[in-house]
C-alpha cells in the first residue's frame, strides 16, 4: 500500500516471477517439484526504493536492487532479460536481469505507477496516478522517449494489455471504473462502471476479461469478480469472492480464475465451468499472485 493525497491506495501485483512477462498465459499447469531451475521473483520495496530478487524453490534471497523513488509496479520483456520498474518519483528503470543492475534511468515529467509492454518488446503504456492533468503515455522502448500521451482521468491505477494487443483496460479505482483503450488510435473506446476496480485477467483467447472488484472493503462482507465479454461489451457473469479482491490470474484451460482478496486475509479459486467459488483463508492480507509451471 501507499498513501497519496492522504487516501490508502492499492498497490497492486508487486510479486512476478521470471523469466515470464507480466501477464502470464492463461492456460497453466500445476506447480512442478522444488528445483533451482524454478524461476526467481522480484519484489518492489516501496519504501525503500529497491527491488528485491528472490529464488522461489527453495526461497533465498539473492539480491537488492537500488532503484528510483518510490517504485510501484513492474513488468518483465518477454525474452525474460529486462524488468521495467515504474517508480512514482518521476523515473521508469530498466533492470537487466542477467546482472541485476539498472543500466538506464529513465527520468519522467509524470508519476508512473501502472506499466505493461507489447509482445514484441517494442512499446510501454504507463499511467501517470496524479489527481488532475492524468495521462496514459506510450513510450518506445528503443528510444526511451514517450511517443503519445492521453489524458484520462483521476488517478490511473493499473493498465493491463488484452492478449492481441488491441486494447488497454486501465482501471480508475476512485472513480469506479474501467477504461477500455483502443491502442491503434490510442483513444478511449469504452467505460465499464465497475466499484474499486483492480486487477483484470484474460482468458487465452481475450474474448472474456476477469475484473476484481474491491467494493468498498469497509462496508462489505464480500467482493466480487466480473465476467466481461469482451467482444459484445458486457458483464456475463459475477462470482462473490472473498473481501478485498486484487490480483487476478486465469489457469487450466481457462476452467479457473484465481484471486488474492486483501481485506479478506483470503484466496478464491472460481470453476468458471459450474460457477461455483471455493475461498480459502490465508491468515494474512494477501497481495501479488503468480503462477509458476
């Protein structure tokens, strides 16, 4: 978590793991035996300005990482050799992973928090989580220079690539909702009314978007997870999950949907097949969600 403008704000999916990019595929199988072939993870210390790098099988710490102010999120380049860190004092950092050293500091006019990158390495969209003047900005990853910027709304949180590339679903959690992108005219092409949005799956073929929605934590017993058709625009389905949910990640086939609730101390795996919902407690406030093969 975070604090800006004296309100607590989401910070979510901190945890990924390497050498896979940010959004993983939807289709995933079970989690092999413990090996050090196993990928490692990175976590961003917001505090501290650092990214941590840690083996997942067994866990050890490997290294720290200094980085600009404040960072918030990242994402992975599909070869698996650069992490892009989004850091909110002004700054995007490209790690290589292969030294676990910054080798540029990109510095910024706006507060980067939400990131994610084209298949082909080529382009980053960035949200500028600011109150007023927000933008969403497309930077060229060659040149390290932004190339287009957007104006939005109040306080852009996370942006998420739908699987072809076409869209940018950007979540707006104070103002309850999605923003659907189109990234050809880089131009809004839709709004979904969704309470505290924040995070989004898809499923391999992007024809269904999984969006969590937080609620208001405070006055609820439960959050909820919506089914968006993403072709005829529309919610089809919502499952009640634990309070607070956040990441959210598709596996086996597109059969399940995973997500870590926050407030809830909780995780809810939904069989999208029966509709059924089975939450577990994790005795803790959870946040991150990675699927490792």
């Amino acid at each position: 978590r975070a604090t800006s403008a004296g309100s607590t704000v989401y910070l979510p999916q901190l945890l990924l793991d390497l050498p896979f990019p940010a959004q993983g595929p939807a289709s995933q199988g079970t989690a092999s035996n413990c090996s050090s072939s196993q990928p490692d993870v990175l976590q961003v210390n917001h505090d501290n300005a650092s990214v941590n790098r840690i083996t997942s099988c067994p866990g050890s710490a490997v290294t720290t990482i200094p980085v600009a102010g404040h960072p918030l999120q990242i994402v992975i380049t599909p070869d698996g050799t650069t992490a892009l860190v989004t850091s909110f004092d002004n700054a995007i950092n490209f790690i290589d992973l292969a030294s676990n050293k910054v080798t540029f500091t990109m510095p910024t006019s706006i507060h980067p928090n939400g990131i994610t990158i084209t298949s082909d390495a080529a382009t980053a969209y960035v949200t500028n989580f600011v109150p007023s003047n927000a933008t969403l900005v497309k930077i060229d990853l060659g040149s390290h220079t932004i190339v287009a910027t957007m104006q939005v709304g109040t306080y852009p949180q996370s942006v998420f690539l739908s699987p072809d590339g076409a869209q940018l679903y950007v979540t707006y959690p104070y103002l309850n909702l999605v923003s659907i992108v189109d990234t050809l005219t880089f131009t809004e092409a839709y709004r979904l009314a969704v309470q505290a949005p924040r995070g989004i799956a898809f499923n391999s073929t992007g024809t269904k978007a999984y969006i969590a929605s937080a609620g208001n934590p405070d006055n609820a017993t439960s959050g909820t997870v919506l089914e968006f058709d993403t072709n005829q625009l529309q919610v089809t389905n919502t499952y009640n999950v634990g309070l607070g949910p956040n990441d959210v990640a598709v596996l086996y086939s597109d059969r399940y949907v995973i997500t870590t609730n926050y407030e809830g101390q909780s995780v809810s795996m939904i069989n999208t097949t029966t509709g059924t919902v089975q939450t577990i407690s994790a005795g803790g406030q959870v946040s991150g969600l990675s699927i490792v093969q």
